[in-house]
C-alpha cells in the first residue's frame, strides 16, 4: 500500500504512519481538487515559463558569484537544467501558436519582484534561494500539470519530473557548511524566510475562476511543505 | 575560385577582388602557420571553455536587463547556446579525465577581468559585447581548433561552428537602432572599443613555445578583423 504523495518524487520518505485510511482518502481528494485549480493552459504555461526563467536568471547570480571556478562550472550546468525547463515551457506556447513574450509579459512584474527580494544576500543564500524555491515550484507546477487538457499534461508533468541539478546544490552547500558550520543556522533561517514569498507565488497562479477556499487549499500546502522539509533534511538543515 | 578564409563562415562576402593569387597564396600560408600556434589540447580546451562561461555571463547580464519579456527571452535563448559550448568544451576535458574547474582556473583571473571592462554600460551596449567578442572568440578558437591532434581537432571545430544565435542578436540591435539612431554611433564606438582587449586576450592564449613572431601573427589578426567589419556590417554600423 502506498501513500500517495501529490508533491514528493519520494514517497517512501513521507513519514506518515502507513495504515491511516483517512489520511489517504484526503491525499487522493487533494489530488482531484488540485487539478481543479489549474488555470487555464496559456495562463500556467506563461507563468511557468516566466518563474523558470527567474529560476534561471537567480542561478546565473551563483554563477557569477561563485567562489571557485569548480563551483561556477557546476552552478552553470544546474542553470542549464533551469533553461532548458524554461525553453521546454515556452516550446509549448509556440506549439499553441503564441508570441511567449507577449504571454508571460503579465507576470512579469510579480516575479521580478518575488525574485528580487528572494535573491539572498551572498553566494550561499542565492544557492539556498535556487534550491529552495525550484523545488517548491516544480512541485507545484507538476502537481497542477495534472489539470491540463490531454497529451499536454503529459507532456508538462515529464518537464517539471526532468533533472534539477538539487544534487549539485546539495553537494555544494553541504560541503560550505561543513567548512563553516556557521552557515547552518544562517542558511536554515533563510530558508524559512523563503516558503512564506514561495507559496504565496504558487497561491497567485491558481485559477481565479475556482475561488478555492483557504481550507481545500490548506492540505495542498501542507504537503508542498512536507516536501520543502525533506529538502531542508537534505541539507542537515531543520526546516 | 574561391577566396580561402580562416575566420568567415560566409566567405562569399569577403570583399577582396576575386583573382589575386598573392593574397590567396597568404591566406593558405595563414592557415598552416595557425596551427603551429595552438597550445596543447588541455589549455586550449581549460582557455576555451572558461572565455564560454564568460561570454554566457555577459549573456545573463544581457536577460537580466532585457526591456522586455520578449527580449528577455530572446537573450536566454543566445545564452543557451553559448552555455552549450561551454559544457560541450567541458566535456571534452572530462573525456580526458581532467577536473573542469581545475584546468579553468589559471586562467579565471585574466578573463573575469576582461569580462569586468567589457561588461558594457547597458543593455545595447552588452548585447553589442556578446555578438563582438562571441565572434572574434568563436572565429579564432575554430581557427586555432585544427591544430589539435586528431579527433579532437574535428569535434572542437564543430563546436565552434555550431548556432550562435548571432541572427537574434542582429534582430534586437538592429531594431533598437532603428527606433533610436542615436545608438548607431554609441555602438559602433563601442565595438571598435571592444576589439583591442578581445585581440589581447586571444593572443595570450596562444602557444608561448612557439614564440610566434608578430610578423607572422599579423595576416591572423588581420582576418579576425575583416570578419568582425562584417558582423559590424550586419548591425549596420561601421567597424
């Protein structure tokens, strides 16, 4: 029997008692709602693309500011990843017919702003900042990827399961603290400071049309958490 | 006939009367003497592969400060390529068994520096830097690219002759031009500015035993030269 986790790739990690009907039942009720929440296809495929690309651009500030050229080169590939996952969203607005700028040219403004003020302070909290909100954002995009119409759902769930690079952040990071377990408490703080911008983000490019109320909302985000904790574990850092 | 090359991919535009055996008979000697000039396959390959990341730098500065989201992807598409050289060149050292960023680091000092003073004031003027020294670079790394052993010799050339994205470049400048013809002579300034360091940091990557005397160097640079006057040609600026 398997506890079906809408966020983790690694559901044997969810460390929730195993033989708990009611939990599951809500888990698979979430699953339905959350596909109801999906705005319509051009709408999340413009903010999709538009995050990705803020997504990519914070990684290029750890590229530049990486401390050796073996981390810069590392960062570069996981920047890479972010592009292509970009370039794969915008793929699909032209597959549509549409200009992608002019699509994602709304959301600008919001993320840029989202970005600007996750943008972290030095090298370690930008790699915090990549790491973290990448993974609360893949998440969430696959989870709504779901209530997309037909083979695009497919298609955007395989974008948002593709390679993200967390293990090169993971080895980075791990081996900063390491040298300087001052970073921990720091980096782990930071971290915090980033769910409340992250999920509030997320909260925006649900549909209007399906004016969810905050409790449906609520065991979604729970479990968007869940997985952001694992992340933070991952690190050696309490979430 | 054909009028032989070093650095134009287009050479039907190379604006030199068509039957002048000297000048051919030179162009042939150029290509010979080049070789002799490449430095052993690891620092070639470290020198190259770090001026790529450099250039995919400048390119992110470029999708940061883009005036538009279509600009902005735009740019991320450039940079994307650019970014693909760099892992292709990276991945010729791994095939090596070489450590990327160790072999990239002699040479991190000089070329951030470069990077630093040809970063631009704004975003026409790092455009301009992109499309410029990705050119002069590109040219002469492909040029110098057949002087390594074997394989190596064909797979690096290919590299160098991959999609540049130059074309979406043009596009953007161009209409940025047009829409402010005061750029025009900013710009071209600018690109002539440009050339001097980029020379200097091409030349310091060639071989030091071969001791190339400054004679036989001349007719080499002067191709990257009558190359670059047409990519300036291109934007419609005088070089």
């Amino acid at each position: 029997m398997r506890v079906v986790s809408l966020f983790g790739r690694r559901p044997k990690r969810v460390d929730v008692p195993r033989l708990k009907p009611r939990r599951e039942a809500q888990a698979n009720i979430n699953r339905v709602d959350f596909a109801e929440l999906t705005p319509e296809p051009i709408a999340y495929l413009g903010q999709a693309a538009y995050l990705q690309l803020a997504i990519f651009e914070t990684l290029t500030h750890a590229v530049a500011a990486a401390p050796t050229t073996g981390a810069k080169e590392t960062l570069s590939r996981v920047a890479g990843l972010s592009l292509a996952k970009h370039q794969a969203l915008v793929a699909e607005l032209t597959r549509r017919g549409k200009d992608s700028g002019e699509i994602m040219a709304p959301y600008a403004e919001r993320i840029d702003h989202y970005a600007r003020v996750t943008a972290g302070a030095d090298w370690y909290e930008t790699l915090v900042t990549s790491y973290v909100t990448s993974g609360l954002l893949d998440d969430f995009y696959r989870s709504l990827a779901g209530g997309l119409p037909g083979e695009t759902a497919l298609r955007v769930g395989a974008i948002f399961s593709g390679a993200d690079g967390h293990d090169l952040i993971i080895a980075e990071l791990r081996s900063a603290i390491e040298t300087n377990p001052r970073l921990a408490s720091r980096l782990a703080m930071w971290g915090r400071r980033l769910v409340g911008d992250t999920l509030l983000i997320a909260r925006s490019a649900l549909s209007e049309q399906s004016h969810p109320d905050e409790a449906r909302l609520e065991p979604v985000f729970t479990e968007l958490i869940a997985a952001h904790t694992r992340r933070m574990d991952a690190l050696g850092l309490t979430a």
